[in-house]
C-alpha cells in the first residue's frame, strides 16, 4: 500500500551562526524579537508569526566559511513601517544593502544581517 503525503508549505525558519548569542541579541536590540521559551538545544527560537525564526549552531557538515551566508535564498521579514525600521538600523550603524523603495509588498529595503545573512524587510 502506498501512501501520500502533502507538504503545506514551511512552517520553521532557522539561521546557523558561528555565535548564537550574538545573533540573537541581533534581533532583540535591532528588530524587537522576543525569545519563546521553549527552544532546542543550541539555538534560540523567537515568538515571530506566522513562522518561527531560529538562530542555531551550525548543524555537522555546514561550512560556514564557504561563502555569503544564505546566498541564494531570500528571507523577508513583515514590519509595520519599513521606513522606520530602516531609519533605526542605519542610525545604529547596521549595514544597509539596498536603500528602501516602495514595491508590490510596500515599502522594502535589505540589511546585513547576523554574519552577513542578508535580510529584507517590507511594509508599511
């Protein structure tokens, strides 16, 4: 008998990082996430929604050193006011990739983010 599965689509993001703390004072400080409570060993899970955002140790077998970190995939994060948020991260001095620009998902702009992890913000 065979049987069939679905996938409905992700439902858990996850960063590997060289330093977990770091990272994730990263996103507390610059973007107001709040930790869950309940995460796995070595990581750091955020109470984000619809998906949960994780940062981790790099899982055996990740190189870390091979190139960009994340090159190849994009990873947007919903704002209220991508304008404003961009204004604090660039007064804080984090490294803004391209300027924002109104686009079919409102406002958007990208910023380096945790080692390098290029980050696109949009809304508002």
């Amino acid at each position: 008998m065979t049987s069939t599965a679905t996938v409905t689509g992700p439902d858990f993001l996850a960063l590997q990082v060289r330093d977990v703390e770091a990272a994730a004072a990263f996103f507390e400080q610059h973007l107001g996430l709040t930790r869950s409570p309940a995460a796995p060993p070595h990581a750091v899970v955020f109470e984000t929604r619809p998906i949960p955002l994780a940062v981790r140790e790099p899982l055996p077998g990740t190189d870390l050193d091979s190139g960009q970190p994340g090159l190849g995939v994009a990873l947007w994060l919903a704002t209220d006011n991508a304008q404003a948020l961009h204004d604090r991260l660039a007064a804080a001095g984090v490294p803004i990739l391209t300027p924002p620009q109104d686009g079919p998902f409102g406002r958007v702009f990208t910023f380096a983010g945790p080692e390098g992890y290029a980050l696109t913000a949009h809304g508002g």
